[in-house]
C-alpha cells in the first residue's frame, strides 16, 4: 500500500490523496468509515420557550439541528459510550441557548454555547427573520453523533475515483463542513477502523 497527497487546501476544508495496492472493497471501506462513522456534534433536543415566528417548532428546530458545530472528540464521548450511561452529562452533551426579539434576522451567532469551544462554524447562518414583536426562546442539548444513524452528524462529503481502471489507485477526496478537519477526519477515521478490526479478532478467537 502506498498513500500521496494530492492536494491539500486545509484552508478550503479540503485534501485529496490517493492510495495505491487495495481493492474496491477496502476503498469502500474506508469511505463509509469516513464519511458516516466518524462523530460530530450537533444538537440533537431542543425546548422551546417561546416561538412566535413565522416557522413552526418542528421547522425551526430541523434548520437548528443541520447548524454545523464545532467539535472536540477529545473533551466529549458518544452518549452510547459515556459514564452517566446517556442521562447526558458535561462529558457528552453541551447546552445551547437562544434569546431574540424581532425585528431583525436571527443568526447563528445569536445560538450561546455553555461550552465556548463548541460552537457554529459560523456565526452568519440565518436561522430565521422575526418581524415586530415576534420572539424566539429555546434552550437546546447538542452531542455526539454519527452519520449513518442521521445526516446532520456527517462529518463532510467524502469520496473516490479510479483514474485508470487498470491500476489499482484510488484518489479520496475529503471535504469537512466544517465540524473536523479534513485531517482529523481520516485520523479518526483509521482508529475506527483498527479498534474495529480488533474487536472482530477477538470475536473470531472465541468462536476457536
């Protein structure tokens, strides 16, 4: 196996790097490692306090819960994984708040993190548009997630061409929305895949 870099724009959230001596099998593999077991933060429950603006609950908390966040796998553990056994602690949840009255345009830098590294990538989404008089108030718990159980938790766009159908190299390209680096991703990404690989070791001794 062999493994070059492409093309690498951390800056623009995106690398590219090919890798040489696998098969499909593995390629996909490693792709749906990446793009759907790797976990970000997003928030998950929200209660609402107040919420006279044009959009319904149910709406205003879907377009809150695909809000990008920034993650840190190293401070938060999966609620599956957690010592509290997922009643939700400080070491797998992290609380949101939001207090705006219209009129104006609510925006992501309007959502207050308990945790200030824990926030929206960006702080110019709009969430919603309040006209006069109307209010939004909601407290909302985000965690750890992974794509395959729902989208919002992918850590970004991952995928694969085979320049030459008769060579066996693959280019990857990962791009992150932002949660992860695109580094940080592929890292991760290879733990899960060895712990995995270990678990499947052990399971297979038993089975002797």
């Amino acid at each position: 196996m062999e493994i070059k870099l492409v093309d690498n724009e951390e800056k623009k959230e995106r690398i590219s790097f090919s890798i040489t001596g696998i098969d499909v099998a593995y390629a996909n593999t490693l792709r749906r490692i990446m793009g759907f077991e790797v976990p970000v933060i997003a928030i998950e429950d929200i209660e609402f306090r107040k919420n006279t603006s044009i959009l319904y609950d149910e709406l205003l908390a879907h377009r809150i819960g695909l809000i990008p966040l920034t993650t840190d796998l190293k401070s938060y553990n999966l609620t599956s994984e957690c010592k509290c056994g997922g009643a939700g602690c400080a070491s797998c949840t992290v609380k949101f708040t939001l207090k705006a009255i219209g009129p104006g345009t609510v925006y992501t830098s309007d959502l207050k993190s308990k945790d200030p590294d824990i926030k929206p990538i960006s702080g110019k989404i709009p969430i919603v548009k309040l006209l006069e008089e109307q209010e939004v108030e909601l407290e909302a718990t985000a965690m750890l997630g992974k794509g395959k159980d729902h989208s919002k938790f992918c850590p970004g766009l991952v995928f694969y061409r085979i320049p030459n159908p008769d060579k066996d190299e693959f280019i990857f390209t990962i791009e992150s929305w932002g949660q992860l680096s695109p580094k940080e991703i592929v890292i991760k990404a290879i733990d899960l895949y060895n712990s995995q690989l270990e678990e499947f070791n052990e399971l297979v001794k038993k089975l002797e």
